[in-house]
C-alpha cells in the first residue's frame, strides 16, 4: 500500500498559496491579501502564516517589499530558481545551454508534432519572413522566439519547453542586440521547419548547428 502522506499545516498552507500563484488567481506583480484577510481565509494563526509566505519568498515565488507588502514575482518553483541561476551565467554559458535544448526539441518535434503544431511552426516562420520584408526588427526578434518556442512545444515535454523559455527570456536583450534582418536568419529557419516537417532530425539538427554557430559569431 501507498504511504499515507502527512504535512504540517505551514506545508498545507504553502501548498494552497501556491496554487493560487500557479491557477494565476494570484497573478504576478500583483499584491497578495493582507495577513488579517489570509488568516481568517486559511482559518491559522499569525505565525503559521508567516512562515509559509517565508517558505514563498526563499524559493521565489514572492518578495515582500517594507511598507508595502508581499507580492508575487514568479509562477512556480522552476522558474523562479532558474531565473535566479540564469542571472548568474554568462551569455556564452546559456547560449551553450540553449543549443542543446534546441537540438534536442528538433528531435523530438520530428517524431511527436501534431498537423496543428505544424501549422504554429509555419504561421512563426512566415511571421519571421514578413517581419524581415517590411524591415521590422522588433517583430523579427519577437517571431524569430515564438519560431524556436513553437519548435519546443511540438517537442511535447514541458519541462524542455520550461527551460526553454526561462533561458530565451534571459538571452531575448543580446538577441535584439546582436541580430541583424541583414544576416537572413530566416532562410535556416525555412529550412529547419521542412526538416522537421518530413521527420529528418539529421537534417534538423544540421540547421540548429548552423543558426547557433552562426549567432554564437555574432556575439
């Protein structure tokens, strides 16, 4: 038989304030309730209550500011610990990071994606053609990374598309500084899409290596 699991109440409460935060009832950057209006909500005391949002706050899923309040900057465990690594890596690091993910997610995007998942792949990948056509870099930056996150979600493992987009969101600054719509990113992208489109991860994995080398020059 399944061991019967027992938490303490600072356990129980922390576990529903953070389905709060996760069901985006609590959204982020938005202020939680006073600790008056939690405690009768939770019907506990004071102290326990303290040392959930203490719980909260360690591992990054709120901060409390002096004279304001508690606010919640993350939406889980994960991510609020990766943020924190991140800000601690190097560019370089990441971007090697990245590379395997990408690597990776084309692989198994080539044997899991969906008619629908090709479909969002070739709608970010036009996006990306339009964008460089009408000389918006912007647009590009922001397509070229729904391109590369579509590729992951067709990959279907949340944790890859959790790592995923934690470290693009980190390295989107050096993306906006470093690329250029002269350097056509977009003609590699072509191609990495027909060769997932047609199961070829050899194929596939040849172009995450050539749009990475080719980025990695760049910086």
């Amino acid at each position: 038989m399944d061991k019967v699991e027992r938490k303490t109440l600072v356990e129980q409460v922390y576990s529903q304030m953070e389905k709060k935060i996760h069901d985006n009832e609590w959204q982020i950057g938005s202020k939680i309730p006073n600790e008056t209006e939690l405690m009768k909500q939770f019907g506990i005391s004071r102290n326990t209550l303290r040392e959930a949002v203490r719980a909260l706050v360690h591992v990054g899923l709120l901060t409390t500011k002096q004279g304001e309040g508690t606010f919640v900057t993350h939406s889980d465990e994960l991510n609020a610990i990766l943020q924190r690594r991140l800000s601690k890596s190097t560019l370089a690091d990441i971007l090697d990071v990245r590379h395997a993910l990408d690597k990776e997610a084309a692989v198994l995007a080539c044997a899991r994606y969906t008619d629908e998942d090709m479909l969002e792949m070739e709608k970010w990948m036009h996006a990306c053609r339009a964008a460089v056509a009408d000389g918006e870099l912007d647009s590009f930056v922001d397509a070229d990374i729904s391109l590369h996150i579509s590729v992951v979600k067709a990959a279907h493992n949340s944790l890859l598309l959790t790592l995923y987009t934690n470290i693009v969101e980190q390295m989107k600054i050096s993306i906006e500084k470093t690329v250029s719509l002269a350097d056509n990113y977009t003609i590699g992208h072509q191609q990495l899409i027909q060769a997932i489109k047609v199961r070829d991860q050899e194929a596939a994995m040849q172009e995450i290596d050539h749009y990475i080398h080719t980025f990695k020059k760049r910086i």
